[in-house]
C-alpha cells in the first residue's frame, strides 16, 4: 500500500501578491491581465470569491461582480521561483515527487511513514515548514492513492487538510460531484446528469458493461476511478511530451494575413526553444 500526499497551494498567484504586499491582505486582490485587453483571471483572492469572482473569467465580469476588486499584474518570475522552493521543502520529506504544475504536487511519503509519524502528521509537518519558510498556506490531500488524495487536498480549502482513511476511498467519493474525477469534464458530466448520473456513487453503483458503452476503450479506467481504485505510481522525472507557444489577441479576428503572421511567428518561438533543447517533434498541431 502507498501513501500519496497532494498538495496545492491555495489562491496561488494572488496569494504570493498578498504576501509580497502587505496592503493587499484581506483584500478582494486578482492576479491576472486588464480588461481593457480582454485579460482573464488567473488566480483570485479568497476574499473576492465571495463575489463568484473565479479563474478563467473574463477580467471585465470580476469588475462587475466586484467593483472593489484590486487587479495585479502577473509575475511569472516570482511564481516560478516560489514554485521552485516549495518543491524543495517537498523533497526535504520525500524524494519521490511528481510536480503537476508550478503550486502542486503529489508526494509518496510511504517509506517516511513509521508507526510514530502517520501520513497524516506528515501532512501537518508539511504545511507548517511551508507556512514557516514561505508564509503562505498550501492545502493537502491525504490517500493511498494519487486521484483521492488530489480529490481530498481540493475538499477543504483554504489551508485544508483531509484525510481519507485506507479502506473509505468508495464512501469517501460516493457523494462527491462525478466532475471531481479526473477525465470528467463539462460535457460528459452534462450528458450524464441527464441520465441521471449526479454523484459518483451513482457511477460506482454502474455494471461493468455500461462503462464501456458510455466511455468506450477509457471505460474500465472511469470505472476504476469511482471506485476508488487507481494504482498510478507518483513519477518523479515525466518525459517532455510537447512544445508549444500561444498568445491573446486584443480583438477577434478572421484575417488570413493577419493570421499568418501570427502562426509564422508563434512557430518561430516553438522552433526556438526545439532548438535550444535539442529536441524534435513529429506531430504539429495549430
Ligand atoms: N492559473 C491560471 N489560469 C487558470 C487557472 C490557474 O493562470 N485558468 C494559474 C494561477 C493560479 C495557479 O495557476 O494561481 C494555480 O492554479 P490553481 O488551480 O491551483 O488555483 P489557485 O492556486 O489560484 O487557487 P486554489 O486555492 O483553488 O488552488
Ligand atoms: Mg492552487
Ligand atoms: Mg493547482
């Protein structure tokens, strides 16, 4: 049996904002582009969500729905180089972590784990030394395995930390949104609410055979998944799959020209960093 801990760092770019300021703390603080150029939320404050401000939102609907907010200007720099010291904290616990982006994490902590020192305690040491060196707040998850214990570190945020105890994966996600897992996005989830299909206990309670009607060839691992069953192991060194460059344009367009410049230049930048790692691709994708 293994023990995965999954961590996450709560409302990170806005947070890193508020620590580096302290005039932003309890705010309604945003990090992400100005409306006027159709800029998105990246990351919002706990304090504006109460708002139903949200990443990914237009950065002219979090105006609307909170006038007060306080908009900051991303810095990738900074959010890099926090990323790069928490994942060292993580491997002072466990050489085996597996980043997933720049604010999470799963950790293997099975063999720190002795009958003195729980997973669980792991996890509190864990978010101490973060909040002690860092000053901020990560939340965490805590399983045996990598898709509850990234189920359980999103349940009680901020600053959370949940447990599911060995043996309660099925009761723990029985009442849990089928969009929780991992491979559910909005439209399957759309199509199978109107099946009926609300929780994932309503999956998991789901013969074999149905599973591979509604997904196909994916069908067994959904499957497995609502069941709590997912034996992936925590990878610490993942094979670069892809390289890619993208950018936002201040109005829509159908211009081919316009369009043309834009890929040529887009691919350029692709063919740099190729270059600059040595590597090649064999699929091309716009
Ligand atoms: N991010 C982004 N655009 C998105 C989602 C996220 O630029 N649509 C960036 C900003 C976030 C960071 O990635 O701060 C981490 O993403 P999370 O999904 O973990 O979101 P937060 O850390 O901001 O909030 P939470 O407390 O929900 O984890
Ligand atoms: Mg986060
Ligand atoms: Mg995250």
């Amino acid at each position: 049996m293994r023990h995965i801990l999954h961590a996450d760092f709560d409302a990170f770019y806005a947070a890193v904002e508020q620590r580096d300021n302290p005039g932003l703390r309890g705010k309604p603080v945003v990090v992400g582009g100005s409306p006027e150029g159709r800029g998105v939320v990246a990351s919002a404050s706990y304090e504006v969500r109460r708002f139903g401000v949200r990443s990914a939102m237009p950065m002219w609907t979090a105006l609307q729905r909170c006038p007060e907010v306080i908009r900051v200007p991303p810095r990738f720099d900074r959010y890099g180089e926090v990323s790069r010291r928490v994942m060292e904290i993580f491997r002072a616990i466990t050489p085996l972590v597996e980043p997933l982006s720049l604010d999470e994490a799963y950790l293997d902590v099975t063999q720190s784990v002795t009958p003195e020192r729980s997973p669980a305690r792991i996890a509190v040491e864990l978010k101490r030394r973060v909040r002690s060196e860092l000053l901020l707040t990560i939340s965490v998850g805590v399983g045996v395995s990598k898709s509850v214990a990234k189920i359980a570190s999103d349940m009680d945020k901020p600053d959370g930390l949940t447990v599911v105890v060995p043996g309660s994966e099925r009761e723990f996600l029985a009442p849990l949104p089928i969009e929780s897992l991992w491979g559910i996005g909005p439209k399957t989830a759309e199509r199978l609410h109107s099946q009926g299909v609300r929780s994932i206990g309503d999956l998991a309670a789901k013969p074999e055979d149905w599973f591979v009607t509604r997904f196909g060839r994916t069908g067994p691992s959904v499957r497995a998944l609502a069941l709590g069953q997912d034996d992936r192991p925590v990878v610490v060194e993942r094979e670069r799959k892809s390289v890619s460059a993208e950018t936002t344009l201040s109005h829509d367009t159908d211009d081919p020209e316009l369009l043309l410049e834009l890929v040529s230049r887009l691919s350029q930048r692709v063919g740099s960093y190729l270059e600059r790692d040595d590597i090649q691709g064999k699929t091309v994708k716009v």
